[in-house]
C-alpha cells in the first residue's frame, strides 16, 4: 500500500462523535493491516462537530457557561489556536440542547452564541469561525447582537424581549454599542444552508416547524424577520436579507453578515481548512471518510462531499463508510467515491447500529482493509 491512510470522516449523527468514528475505523484498520501507516483527521460540515475537528487538530479547549436557547445554562466549548477561535452554535443555542416537549419556536433566543462570541474575542484571535446549524432559534440573531452590544428597542422604546417572536414590535436597532473588537477581527460565518431570511424559503418557513412552530407561529416568525430586516436597514446595517446564508440558523447567518460585517464561506471548506487537510493528504495512499447516511444530502455540500473533493483534485482514491448508504455506485462515482460500506450491509437491525455502533464499524472496516490494503 503506497503512502499512509488518511482517515477522515464526519460524526455518525446521534451516535458518534467523528473523533469516535475515527478511532473506530483505525482500530479495524489496524487488526487486518498493523504495518499500514494511518493518519486521522477527523472532520464536520460547519454544524455540530466543527469545535471537535479543530480540537481534534490540536487547538486548545476552552469552556465558557453562556444561556442557552431558553435561557437555563450550559456549556460551550470553543477551540483556539492563538490566531483563530471556533464557535459552534449547536452547542450554545442548538436544538439538541432542548427536549422535544420544551421547544420554545417563539422565545428561544441566540444570547449563548454571543456569550460565546464575546469569550472568542477574548482569547485575542485574528479570526473567528462560527459554525452555524442545528439552531432551536428563529430570532434572526437578535440575542446575539444584544449580547455583543447593541440595543433593539420594540415601538415604545424598550429593550425587546428574547426570541423571534417579539421582533414583531421592533421600531429601532442601535449598532452603535456593539464591542469594536468584532470590527477588528475577521468573522467567518461556516455554512453550507442557502436559505434567504424570509418568504417561503426562509428561515421560518423552511426550519420554524422543526423548532416547534405551527402554521400561526411560522407566519408570525415570518413577519417579525421582515419587520427587523428593515429596521436593521434603517440602521445602517448591510442589505443582506434576500442573500443565500441569510435564513441559517434562524437568521443569525443574516446579523453575522448584515452587522457583524462577517463573510460566508461552505462549512466543509472552513472546516477542512481549519484541520490543515492540504498537509494531511501530502504522502497519503487512501482517504476513508464518511458520514451517519450517504445519501443525496451529502453530495451537497457535506463533509464527505468535500473531502472527496479535496482528495480527488490530490489524485488520491477516497472509500466512504457510514451507517447507511442510499446512493448507487454511480452517484457514489460521480462525486469521487470509488467505492462505499455500510453498517446496515453487516448488521440489518438499525437498532444494534445505533445502540453500538463502534464494534460494527471497526469489523466493517477491518473488511474495508483486506478489500484494499
């Protein structure tokens, strides 16, 4: 086998963590090859699992207590390498924070990321990744900017209250306060969600219902961004309701770009930048990489897509392995998988795959091994 095993994979969604998935996969790769050289690099798309790829890399950990989306604490994790700081909203104000019974569509709020964003600035970086997705919220990244300094006022000149649903009464956003070190730092918004901030692909539409919105409050949500966008306008803040990214996270995409002066860059690309993917796959002989479910989604704009990409423009064969696999070989093909393995192909009882997943794998990829190696 010429040159090392770059294994590289996103998480097994409910189940591991991609550094789980990586250890897993080196562990059955080492049973049928110990002589094989491997490298893990274990990756995300933007989402969750963003903070654990960089710490994976060797940047350092911090964890910080902020709110999270209905204001009870929890902690975030944020890693840092002394240039640049990683934030992930999943962790402060994600929708895997709250039970299903406690999903609040109207008043979860965003004010956690910005606790998190305040403790990135603090760490001195030059540059800040927050990795947006998996948000409880639709407050349109009003929490955020709260915390960070400035002041939303509804009609009656009183600070509005957390959550989507009161930006329905906002008559005037103040950016003034904000903390002037976001000015000085370059932000980068790490998504790969394309929604605008309203309308029927926007963010209450398209992601309201999963945060517990029902048709009233989705409407509601839906008129209540609209009614910030513009004072946000009347404010000074950038045009940017209608752009793609806008509607990610319940709109924080559109206060990171509309206030914060932030850029938007594909998930996948921030991320494998961040890992130093380039250095990772110099030498290597084979890519494993892979994802909970290959399926459609995948081939647009997630973390297995991406690192195919990279290998393939590096003329390196990449193999997937995952939970499940829904794509042909043809599709596989086409986006620079030479070949796939599934959990389901070696274990049919879905349940025993997401129970305990790890010995499965590590047995599918012992066969990936003596298939390959």
């Amino acid at each position: 086998m010429p040159g090392p095993v770059l294994i590289a994979p996103d998480k097994f969604k409910g189940t591991l963590t991609a550094p789980e998935v990586a250890e897993a996969v080196a562990a059955g790769l080492r049973q049928a090859r110990p002589d094989v050289e491997l490298r893990l690099a274990p990756v995300a798309d933007g989402g969750d699992g963003t903070v654990d790829a960089a710490l994976a890399a060797g940047y350092a950990r911090m964890t910080v207590p902020v709110s999270g989306p209905t204001g009870y604490p929890v902690d975030t994790e944020i890693a840092y390498d002394g240039e640049t700081a990683v934030v992930e909203l999943a962790s402060a104000s994600g929708l895997a924070l709250l039970d299903p019974d406690d999903l609040d569509a109207l008043g979860a709020s965003s004010d956690g990321t910005g606790e998190a964003l305040l403790a990135a600035l603090s760490t001195g970086a030059q540059r800040i990744v927050l990795g947006v997705g998996g948000s409880a919220c639709t407050d349109g990244g009003a929490g955020l900017l709260t915390v960070l300094g400035a002041r939303i006022l509804d009609t009656s000149g009183n600070p509005v209250a957390p959550g989507g649903g009161p930006l329905a009464n906002v008559g005037e956003i103040d950016l003034s306060g904000l903390d002037p070190r976001i000015g000085e730092v370059e932000l980068v918004l790490a998504s790969d969600v394309n929604n605008p901030l309203t309308g029927p692909n926007g963010a209450a539409h398209v992601y309201g219902p999963q945060k517990g919105a029902n048709p009233e409050q989705v409407e509601l949500l839906d008129v209540a961004l609209a009614r910030y966008a513009r004072a946000m306008r009347a404010a000074g803040g950038r045009d940017v309701a209608e752009q793609p990214g806008a509607g990610a996270a319940g709109g924080v995409g559109f206060a990171a770009l509309a206030a914060l002066g932030a850029t938007m860059r594909p998930g996948v690309d921030v991320v494998l930048d961040l890992v130093d993917f380039h250095s990772q796959l110099d030498g290597a002989g084979l890519v494993i990489t892979g994802e909970g479910a290959l399926d459609e989604q995948t081939l647009h704009g997630k973390a297995p897509a991406g690192v195919a990409d990279r290998a393939i423009g590096a003329g390196i064969p990449v193999i997937a392995i995952a939970g499940r696999c829904d794509l042909t070989q043809e599709r596989l093909a086409a986006a620079g998988i030479d070949a796939a393995y599934a959990l389901l192909d070696v274990e049919p009882d879905p349940q025993r795959c997401m129970a305990d997943p790890a010995p499965i794998l590590t047995d599918l990829a012992a066969t990936l091994a003596e298939n390959h190696l």
